[in-house]
C-alpha cells in the first residue's frame, strides 16, 4: 500500500472547487466526537497510554510507518504542552543534562607522565 507523502502516491479522487464549502477539511456533516473519547491533555499518563497503544499498533502492523511517526511526534509535542501546563520541564532539564555530559566529555585532563623504570 502506497502511503500518502510517497513519490509514487498519485491521488485517485476528483478534483474540488475551490469555492466549495468544507469544515476544516472534512466533508460536511461529520459529527464531533463524543468527550469522553478525546485525550485529556493535561494528564501525562493518558498520553503515555496512548503512545503505547500508537506503538502497539504499529507492531502489529496495523497502522504503517507515517501514521506512527505523525502520531508520536503529535502525542510528544502533547506531553511537551502537558509538561509545561504542569510546571514539569523534564524535556528542558534532558537537554542541560545531555549539554552537561557533553562538556564532562569534552574536558581535557592532562595525562599523567608515564615513569620508566630504566
């Protein structure tokens, strides 16, 4: 199956005018989703839960790569938005971290001199 964004995907469907009406891009008289199906975005473990049914998903190979790579990087930024809500910056505090390691990394130490016994 040729996945939409491939270089062979040719859309098969008619052409719209483009004064037609629309709502936001999805055909007139889709109802909304009931509340109680959408993800609650201030809450991290909900978000977490649907990251893994995402990677369950892709697994069982019942969703392709594109759909698995836009739904992690969509529940990611989620958490980033839900973490900044909260006043948890965990993302913020991995990059000075990883930036600390890198300057311990980089840190040159002197080599002790080595002693011949001659």
């Amino acid at each position: 199956m040729v996945e939409r964004g491939a270089p062979d995907y040719r859309w098969r469907g008619g052409r719209v005018a483009p004064d037609a009406e629309t709502d936001g891009g999805m055909m007139p008289g889709i109802a909304d989703p009931p509340d109680d199906d959408l993800l609650d975005w201030r809450d991290i473990v909900a978000i977490g839960t649907e990251q893994a049914r995402l990677y369950a998903l892709w697994r069982r190979g019942r969703i392709g790569n594109r759909a698995s790579k836009t739904g992690m990087a969509l529940l990611a930024r989620l958490a980033d938005t839900c973490e900044k809500a909260a006043g948890v910056r965990v993302a913020e505090l991995e990059v000075l971290v990883t930036k600390l390691e890198a300057q311990v990394a980089l840190r040159h130490t002197p080599p002790r001199p080595v002693r011949h016994l001659a």
